[in-house]
C-alpha cells in the first residue's frame, strides 16, 4: 500500500461518520457491503475480522475505503474493479452522515 496525504475533504468524510454501525437502506446496504466483499476478495484479507456486515461502524467502513482507495495499488482487472467501485460507496455514506449531522441539529 502506497502512502498518501489525506485530503481535507477526506478527514471531515471520517470525522463526520458515526462512530457504530448504521441502518442504511437494503439496497444502499447491499451495494456497500459488496464493495467490501469484492475489496477484500481481489485483494485477498479480511478486512473487519470476527464482525458481521452490519456491526462495522460507519466511519472504519468509510475510512477503510478512503484508504484503499487512495493506498491499494491494483495489479489486475478484478483489483481495478474493486478499486473503481470505491468512490461511489464512499460518497453513499458521507451522503448518509450528512444526512444523520442535518438531522440531529433540527
């Protein structure tokens, strides 16, 4: 994994996600559990060993993401496409944290 200087932008992104998992909708869970999956497959770990999809809090799954994103080097076609999902389920649950942030100030 290549080093890198977090973004601004990215460090709000974890600070801003809750620190315990989320409920996300079916669909918006499904999709960013598959990202997981598909990371962890192509790249051969286990990403959150001993815990279920559902008991990874909002901000390791968020800055797991940043980090792969921006560190991993893919070497293959399946890394590539693990990677380039990345973005996507990223700004899913930023969106998701926004929207938790927005409402807890009202």
């Amino acid at each position: 994994m290549k080093d890198y200087i977090p973004e601004l932008s990215e460090i709000r992104m974890v600070r801003r996600a809750p620190d315990h998992a989320v409920k996300l909708s079916t669909e918006d869970s499904a999709y960013v559990e598959n990202c997981l999956r598909h990371v962890e497959r192509a790249f051969g770990f286990d990403a959150f060993p001993g815990l279920k999809f559902g008991q990874i809090s909002a901000r390791a799954l968020i800055k797991s993401f940043i980090d792969w994103w921006r560190g991993l080097e893919p070497a293959d076609e399946d890394q590539r496409e693990a990677l380039a999902k990345l973005p996507s389920a990223i700004r899913l649950l930023d969106t998701f944290s926004a929207l938790l942030e927005e409402q807890a100030r009202r």
